[in-house]
C-alpha cells in the first residue's frame, strides 16, 4: 500500500506536539459541471512545535498515533 501525501492549511496549533490541518479536495458536479470544494481536517503530530496558524504544509500518512492521529508533518511551505 502506498504512503498518502496531502498538502493543506494549518488551522489550530493550540495542543502540545498536534496541528489541525485543513485539506481542501476540488471536483466538478457530475451533473452542473460546476467545481465544488470539499474540506476536511486532519489532526497531525508536529513533533517540534513549528507550525503557525496559516502555515502551508505538507502531510503523510502513518500509524495511528492516538484516537484521531493518523498523520504527521513532511514539510512546512
């Protein structure tokens, strides 16, 4: 199975070692043709604490690493 990449916006940064990364997926309407937008939020461990609010980053997947972490940091844009 492949590693997933995502490339999204950071959105919080107020818990110790996590971000919340908003990913945004673009796709026509199959019917309308016109390009709807789909967001969804990850939370990523960030093990360093660098990410800001606002930040572009880039996310892979991995194992989980609590509850709702499934994702950490590559790189930061």
């Amino acid at each position: 199975m492949a590693i997933k990449h995502q490339i999204g916006t950071v959105v919080s940064n107020k818990m110790n070692k996590t971000v919340i990364v908003k990913v945004a997926n673009r796709y026509p309407h199959l019917l309308y043709s016109k390009t709807i937008i789909k967001n969804k939020k990850y939370f990523v461990h960030d093990e360093f604490n660098k990410c800001d609010i606002g930040d572009k980053v880039v996310i892979k997947e991995c194992r989980p690493l609590s509850k709702k972490k499934r994702w950490e940091l590559v790189k930061i844009f």
